[in-house]
C-alpha cells in the first residue's frame, strides 16, 4: 500500500498568501498539518489554484482559528494537475504548514 510522500514546509509571513506546493506533476495533496507557534490565536487559510483552463480557486478553509500552541490537520484526498499551486496563509505569521502527498508520473 503506497504511503504519502513529505512534499514541502512553510512558514508564510503575516497576512501573506504564499505557495507551499507549485505541481510539475500530477499531485493527489492527501494532508496539511497547520501547527501554530503563537502566543495567540491565528487565522488561516489553504486554496489550490488550477491553472489549466479556466483558473479556478478552490479554498478548503478560510479564517480557520487555530489556538496558541494547537495543531490542525485537514485531510484533502484531491488530485491537482501540473502547473497547479496551493497556497497557505497564516493571519499572524505564526503557523508553519506541512504538506503530504502522493506525486502520480504522467504517463
């Protein structure tokens, strides 16, 4: 049984919209884990922009709180194409986001 890759880490600054993921290939994003370093509580958000037609921005989660010292994991199980972002933003500054996948070779 395959298991989800570690992708990529981010640590966008405050108020910033900010890619943690630019696809170069098909990509099924499985999971993101938020985990705010904050004194206080931070707001974030998560959208993956498909860039191959039409752009369509997708947001999972918009202002979502997250406590001082709490940790947020969503599971997304959605395949993206290739020159896809998905980008995170933490209103504060304060919360660094893990993203795991599995990457599907073009045939």
């Amino acid at each position: 049984m395959p298991t989800a890759q570690y992708l990529s880490q981010l640590k966008p600054a405050a108020a910033v919209l900010a890619p943690i993921l630019t696809a170069t290939t098909r990509v099924n994003l499985q999971e993101l884990v938020a985990c705010n370093e904050g004194a206080a509580t931070d707001y974030i958000r998560a959208v993956i922009k498909k860039n191959t037609g039409p752009v369509i921005n997708a947001y999972l989660f918009y202002d979502l709180p997250i406590k001082p010292g709490g940790t947020f994991t969503a599971e997304i199980n959605n395949m993206v194409p290739a020159g896809s972002t998905f980008d995170v933003y933490s209103q504060n500054g304060n919360v660094s986001f893990n993203l795991f996948a599995f990457v599907t070779p073009v045939p």
